[in-house]
C-alpha cells in the first residue's frame, strides 16, 4: 500500500489533505452559505436608499461592527434589542455586496460593547440626538465610552451657517473651543446618520410566524407566571432604556436640544392629554428644540401610562397619575 | 456596593450551571428545550465524575491488596529471620556486630574522587569557576549551547530575517493593542480619524496575526524545512520574494485600515482583496512550494512529522483564505465569517505551531518525540474536529440551528486531538524536569503546552449554549483570544526562538533579560485575562438581568483598567524580547561568512574555541 504510505509519500500525503478538507469544507461553510444566500425580501421591505447605502459605507468605513451587533438572538435577553429575533431575510438588502472592493459587510458582529443597534432607528429616532451622540456621544451618555467621531462634522463661524447646514444642536458649551462658531454635520454625518434611523425591525407579514426566544430557565415560565403578570409595566426602567436617552436619568435634558421634564409645565399639568399625546404622536413645533419622534408604535397603552406617571412623579414632579385608559382614548381619538 | 453584588452573581452563576446540570439528567420531559445540548454535556460530566470515582476507588483497592501482600510477604521474612538468629552460635554473632560497627564509623577522607593534584582544564569544559559560592536571588541559568550550528549561511539569513521581522511587527502590533486598550478608560484620549478605536482595533489583530505570528512561524518552518530532510532550501530567491509580498501586505493592508478602508468587518480578513490576494495568498503559496519541493528532495526516506503538520497548515489555509473572499450575500457570508474566522485561527496559527513543537521540543530536550503515532492521530483528528465548529460564534444567530449544533458537538469533540498532543509533549518532557532549572526554552514551552490543554477545553466549554448565553459578546472572548493566540501560539513561538536563535548567530541573550521577558509576559496575561473572564460573566449576567445596558459598561470600567495593566506588561516584555533578539542578531553576519568559509573545517573544537571568544 504505497499510495497511502504517508511516511514517505509526499504526494498522497499532500492530496489527502487537500481533498478530504474541501470535502469538510463544503459541509459546513459553502453548502450552508449557498443556502444562506438567497433569500426573498419580506413583502414591503424596501432596499436601501442612495443616502442610506452611503451611511452604510460609512458605518463600514469606520468599522463600527467593531462594537455594536445588528442581531437579535433568539434568547431571552436579547428582548430588549428587539421585538423577534432576527430571521435571514432581515439582511437580505444590507448584506448585499458593498462594492466591487468590498465584500458583504459583516453586519452581525461578535462583541456588544456597545448596544445592538437592529432597532435603533425605533429606540434613538431623533437625527438631533444621533449628530450630538456621534460628535460627543458623553454630552448626551455621560458614562459611554464611544469614540467621538469629529471628523464627521466641522466648524463653521455662526456667521456664516448656511440655510441647508444641519447644526448640532444642545452641545455643552466645554466641547466647542471657539464659542462663535458653529458644528456642522458632513453629508458623510447625515447619510450615517439617515442609514442608523432606517435601523427598524421589519414586521413580519401576516400567518409568518416568528421564532421564539428561549427562556433562560423554562421551568419557572410555565408555573411561575401569576405573581409578575399582576405587577404592569416597570415606568422606570421603560423610561430609562428609551427616554433617557435624550431627557436624560435626571429628567432634566440637554439644554438647546432636548426639554427638560424637570419642573416641566405640561408634565406638571394634571390634565394628562397634552402628555399623553406627546409620547404617542410625537413633537415638533418648539423652534428652541428638536423634534421628539412618536412612540405610540414602540408601546402598549399600559407601558405609555407607566412611563408617564414616573415621569409624572420623579425628579420632584407632582402631578395626578394617567391611566391606560386615558392613554387608550388619547389614541383612538387622534388616529 | 454594585462591585460586591456583581461577585454574588459571579457566585450564583456556579450554582446556576450546577443547577441546571443537575436538573436536566432527571427531567427527561425538558429533552426538546434549548438546554438540550448542555444538558447531554452536562450528563456526560456527570458520568465522567462518576467514572472518575469508580477509577479512584478501584486504584484504592488495588493498592489495599498490594499492600496486603507485602505485608505479609515481611512478616514471613521476619519469622524466617528470628529463627536464623537462634540457630547462630555467639562467636558468629560478635563477628557480625564488631562489622557492623565499623562499617557505621567509617568516614570519608574527602579525596577520592580529585587526589591530591590542581585541577586542569585541559579541554575547555569549565564554564565558570568560583571559590565563594553565593546563594544568587534568582536561578542561575546555564548557557544551554556553545554549539554554533554549522549550516547552509543562506539558510540561516533567511530565518533571521523572518524573525526579525516578527519580532518588530510584534512590538508594533502591540503598541496599537495597548493604545487601542487605553481608549476603553479614556476615550477622549484622541480626535484623529487614522487613530479611532475602531480602526485601531483591526490593525493590532492583522498585525499580531499576518506579522508577528505568520512571520515567526515561516521563519522557523524553514529551518525545520531544509534541517529534517537533510537537504537545501529548494529557492532562497522565493523565500526572499516571499519575505517582502508578506511584509507589504502588513503595511499596505494597515495603511488602509487607518484610511477607513476595509473588507466590511468580517474579522482577521479586513484587508480588501486587492490586498490580501497577491500580498498574502500568492506568497503563502509560494511559501508551499519552497516548502514541498524541499520535502521532494529530501534525502532521507521518511518525512518528519512536523512537516506534515506545517504542509497541512498551508494546504488549509489557502483554502480557508481563498473561501474567505468568494463573493457571497446575505448570511451565506455570515457562515462564511464564522468558518473563517475559527479556521485562520486553527489551520494557520495552531496546526503550524504544533508542527513545530513536533521538531524544536525534542530538539532542545535531545531527545525524540514520545510517540510519533500519537502525532498522526493528532493530526487528522485535528482536520476532522477543528473544520466543523467555525459556526460556534455565531450560537442562537439566524445561521440553521443543526450548523449552530455541529459547532458544538466537535467544539467538544476537540478534548480528542488537543489531549493527545499535550499528552505526547507533556511525556517527551517527562525525565527532563531539570531544564526547566537549566535554561528558559523549557519553561516558555511548558506554559505553551499548558495553555494548549487548558485554553482549549476553556473554548469547548465556551462553544456550549448555556455559556455561549452568558458569555457571547461579552469581553470574556477578548480574553479566551488572548488565552489562546497568546498562551499558546506566542509562548511556543518564543521557546523555538530561544533555542534556535543562539544556534543560528552564536550569540546567547542574557540569561536575565530572557527571564524577564518570561515572567513579564506570563503575569501580564494573567493580569489581562482573569479580570476580563470576571468583568465578562459580570457583564453577561447584567444582560440577564435585563439592566440597563450603561449599568454593564460601567461595571466594565474596573475591568478595564486591569487590562490596560496587563498589557502594559506584554507590551514591556516584547520590548525586552526585542531587545534580545536585536543581541542576537547584531554582528551575527561575522560568523555567517566566517561559518562559509569554515565549511570544510572539520574540527568541531575551533568553533567551540571560536564562540568561547565572543
């Protein structure tokens, strides 16, 4: 038996490797890509706009895969990223090839330094609060440990801001060093930012079904579920995963960009309609402000009406409790 | 307060896998939940223990019996004994008592062994003479060789010129690292575009991967390349022209890193291709058939294992490397990712290395390999196991459920190929513990063979879904990177370094600075894997909680701070082993040509006279 003699033939030695590797190679990496990569869109899922592929070249260019996924795994904790996991057809249009220099961008990720961002787009709406993040994300998080990305944006003398320019707005006075000028974001800034606010999970079509997330312990779901049903909504931490974002944990915003809740007229109103019908609808009509995005879609009445009331209730605000009701009315009758 | 609670959870976490272990073996109704796979893993442990038990107490037995026997055996002696004694008259007993007193009187004079002469030195054996020994702080380490190996001066300048190399892309890759590292703890610390974390991030990998390791280990392939089949390199010109493809590709691919251009993220391949095509593969091919026409040629019959191992990495790897950059959508490139991301670590880094431990470990030990089989076993379990379990990043990922399970299966399924080769090293050493004392090559291979063993069976249980549920995407796979790529991969590098090298130029680093790099490294690991294994399951378990996502950046910071400790550690370290090599290498061209014209010499003493001078 020479031919399988590999001590002393280098031929069949190399020839065996070879092909036997290619042979477990097409088992597990190009019969499961070739599988992989067709996929038909879900029905009204929409390509990828001019600006919002120019934002992803970006997005690549920086590598911001580095730190933030774009996947909502299948088990519990990743709830919060997202209503269902993520299913193929979800990157049937970003993870498209980029160009002909750059492959299928690798969108995934493997570290969550940074929070995942398939959602984002629902969670950070507002293009203010995207600009004022990338140029300082501490300005808005004090604790985060983002770059700050200012080669995105330059200065301008206020003087000479042009009507087209988009500002940042609400930047602490400490992060600007001439105080007569202003930062404006590049269009590379805004195609970035206009791909992250397209960052929405789609709908399913109806009759699809959606994979489920896996509890951690499946014991304690299926017996356990009447003592925390009875509970509702937790108002702080539902407050303090979106609308702190903006608003702030202390309530009391940043000034120039986003209102303080803080002493607030409306939030100290105890007529609850105008509240009510700012978080459903959303806010665009304080020139001093940028506009705040709706969140009726994000949120169950029940969920609107605790979130409300913390903010009713903290950071020395005092004003009579809405109830999922009132929330519910608010709703039918502006839609 | 948040920093003690954390420690509770760490604690709970024990218990909870614990738990869960327990609870799956009993409750058969659960067999179709996610924890299917870690509870079969987890009765497996169980029967395992239980095995182990039974292997404990049946030892126990069996020594119970053998001692049983001896004991009796005495006792008959014993009997045998006093009846002896009565049979003796008393001039027979005297005698036998006036010997035994003289004999435990008997002194030694002191000078048996040397007479009464002064001692010569006639050959040239006595390294060092001292007629006030001092016990030292530190061990005092033997020189290991005064052997300036005679080859092929050719030879010798191409591997010197690689290792060089790797030593400088080391200490570049790891300044990026340990800047990188910094920006975790002030991420202020900079506004430059080129100098951004996430650009820095991929140029420390690729240089670390395609420069320091890469380089290190061609260098040394080559000389067990010519040494083992007792022939010329076939091409010096090809290994040159190799040198500077693989060199450009480092430069050009970071250039473009800094400047934002990347291949999409996928990691360890974001160099573009019009980068990594001619500057990696062409030359990686190149190096292949240097390499196999060497083995073509050889002038031996049989061809040595380590050959195998490295011609299999190659082999591998430009398939791996070619598969990396077809172009293919959607989440055909995320199987892709996967398969290459765990391959350009296990067919380039670690099949290589093992093929070089095959020839450097016993070359320095002097001795053979234990078992040559058990090498070949090695080899082909690791193509079997290893090419599977790519898919293992990417658990509870939209990739189809029984990829995510193969993963898993052979990611355990490596305790088969990993355990056979720590056991064939770990037996070539055995009967040479004294080196560890004699010389610094031993222990840098003891800790790479260690950390074989165990940051392998840390990453087969890291591949299951109950820890990939903690763990995934937290910094606790930074560490198990760092565990293995650097445990392993850099400490076996160095050790055939430390050998090698002082053969090659004839000059030995100092023994001290040897061990500084040592230990520099060794604890700066430590200090940068064990807080960022705690920081990650601490971060994992936050997730779980559903906390807020800053509350887990916060508790990182610590965490981080101890990183940035450790690598300022490595970092120190590599500069000393640059030092060391820059020792070894300076002024070595003296002895290449000199070692040329000595080729017909024939008097191993004039070398040895030689090198004594230096």
């Amino acid at each position: 038996m020479a031919l399988f003699d590999f001590n002393t033939n280098h031929k069949a030695l190399v020839w065996t490797m070879f092909l036997v590797f290619i042979g477990l190679t097409c088992i597990v990496a190009y019969y499961p890509a070739y599988e992989m990569s067709s996929y038909e869109p879900l029905p009204d899922q929409q390509p990828l706009t001019q600006d919002q592929r120019r934002g992803l070249e970006v997005y690549v260019s920086e590598n911001c895969a580095a730190c933030h996924t774009q996947q909502v795994r299948n088990i519990e904790m990743d709830k919060a990223w997202g209503k269902r996991p993520a299913i193929p057809q979800d990157y049937v249009f970003s993870k498209a090839r980029l160009n002909f220099w750059v492959q299928s961008p690798s969108l995934l990720g493997s570290e969550r330094t940074g929070p995942d961002l398939t959602d984002v787009g629902n969670r950070k709406g507002s293009l203010d609060w995207q600009l004022l993040h990338l140029y300082e994300p501490r300005a808005v998080e004090p604790n985060s440990i983002m770059p700050s990305f200012r080669w995105l944006f330059y200065e301008v003398d206020s003087n000479f801001v042009r009507e087209s320019d988009v500002v940042v707005k609400g930047l602490p006075d400490k992060y600007i060093k001439d105080k007569r000028k202003k930062v404006v974001a590049t269009e590379d800034a805004l195609a970035l930012v206009d791909y992250l606010l397209s960052l929405k999970q789609h709908p399913l079509p109806e009759g699809m079904e959606a994979p489920e997330f896996i509890p951690l312990k499946p014991k304690e779901e299926k017996s356990g579920g009447g003592a925390t049903a009875s509970a509702g909504p937790d108002g702080k931490s539902l407050y303090e995963g979106t609308c702190a974002a903006c608003h702030q944990s202390s309530g009391e915003g940043v000034p120039g960009a986003f209102p303080s809740l803080k002493g607030s007229g409306i939030v100290n109103n105890d007529m609850g309609e105008t509240h009510i019908k700012i978080v459903l609808f959303g806010k665009d009509d304080n020139p001093n402000y940028g506009p705040m995005q709706p969140f009726g879609d994000q949120f169950t009445d029940e969920e609107v009406a605790a979130i409300i009331n913390y903010e009713r209730s903290s950071w020395g605000n005092d004003s009579a409790p809405v109830t999922a009701d009132e929330v519910k009315e608010v709703r039918e009758a502006n839609e | 307060m948040i920093y003690l609670r954390s420690k509770l959870h760490v604690l709970l976490f024990a218990v909870l896998v614990s738990v869960n272990v327990t609870g799956f073996a009993a409750n058969e109704e659960e067999i179709d939940s996610w924890l299917h796979g870690a509870g079969v893993i987890g009765t497996i442990a169980l029967v395992l223990m239980i095995l182990a038990l039974g292997v404990i107490i049946a030892l126990a037995r069996f020594n119970s019996y053998i001692k049983g026997y001896k004991q009796k055996k005495i006792e008959k002696n014993n009997l045998q004994f006093n009846e002896d004694i009565l049979s003796m008259d008393s001039d027979q007993i005297d005698q036998i008592l006036e010997q035994r007193k003289a004999s435990l009187n008997y002194k030694l004079s002191g000078e048996e062994l040397c007479g009464k002469e002064a001692p010569t030195d006639k050959r040239g054996l006595i390294y060092e003479i001292t007629h006030d020994p001092k016990p030292t702080f530190v061990a005092k380490k033997q020189r290991r060789s005064k052997v300036f190996l005679r080859t092929d001066p050719e030879l010798k300048k191409i591997v010197i010129a690689f290792i060089s190399a790797s030593a400088f892309w080391l200490i570049f890759g790891t300044v990026v690292g340990e800047f990188a590292a910094l920006k975790f703890i002030w991420p202020e610390l900079d506004h430059v575009s080129w100098l951004s974390f996430s650009r820095l991030r991929p140029v420390h990998t690729n240089t670390v991967f395609w420069g320091w390791g890469s380089f290190a280990m061609i260098g040394l392939a080559y000389f067990v390349m010519a040494w083992t089949s007792n022939t010329k390199l076939h091409s010096y010109k090809m290994a040159w022209t190799s040198f500077i493809l693989f060199n450009l590709n480092i430069i050009f691919g970071n250039l473009a890193l800094l400047m934002g251009v990347n291949n999409g993220g996928g990691e360890f391949r974001e160099y573009i291709w019009p980068i990594f095509v001619p500057f990696f593969i062409v030359p990686l091919v190149m190096t292949f058939i240097n390499f196999y026409q060497t083995v073509a040629h050889r002038k031996v019959r049989e061809i040595y294992i380590s050959n195998w191992f490295i011609f299999a990495s190659i082999i591998w790897t430009a398939v791996v490397a070619v598969t990396a950059y077809l172009p293919i959508n959607g989440l055909g490139e995320t199987a892709i990712a996967g398969y290459f991301m765990h391959m350009g670590v296990g067919m380039w880094f670690m099949t290589f290395t093992l093929g070089l431990i095959y020839y450097y470990l016993p070359a320095s030990l002097n001795k053979p390999i234990y078992s040559y089989a058990l090498g070949v076993v090695a080899l082909w379990t690791q193509m079997l196991f290893y090419t599977m379990i790519g898919t293992h990043h990417f658990i509870f990922s939209p990739l189809p459920w029984w990829l995510q399970t193969i993963a898993i299966i052979f990611s355990v399924g490596m305790i088969i190929p990993v355990t056979a080769g720590t056991v064939n090293y770990l037996m070539t050493m055995r009967g040479k513990w004294s080196h560890l004392a004699k010389s610094y090559v031993m222990p840098f291979f003891l800790v790479g063979v260690c950390f074989y063993w165990i940051g392998s069976m840390q990453g087969s249980l890291q591949a299951t879904r109950y820890t990939n549920y903690v763990w995934h995407f937290t910094d606790f796979n930074v560490a198990h990177s760092h565990i293995t790529m650097y445990g392993i991969i850099s400490f076996v590098l160095w050790a055939c370094m430390y050998y090698i090298m002082p053969k090659l130029t004839g000059k030995e680093p100092k023994q001290f600075l040897v061990g500084g790099h040592f230990w520099l490294a060794f604890v700066g690991m430590f200090a940068y894997t064990l807080p960022l294994m705690i920081g990650g399951t601490m971060r994992g378990l936050s997730w779980l909680q559903g906390a807020p996502f800053m509350e887990s950046v916060v508790l990182m910071r610590s965490h981080w701070i101890w990183r940035a400790v450790g690598g300022s550690m490595m970092l120190l370290s590599h500069f000393v082993f640059g030092y060391n090599i820059y020792y070894m290498v300076k002024g070595y061209k003296a002895h290449a040509s000199e070692a040329a014209e000595q080729s017909s010499a024939t008097e191993l003493t004039e070398e040895l006279l030689e090198t004594e001078t230096i």
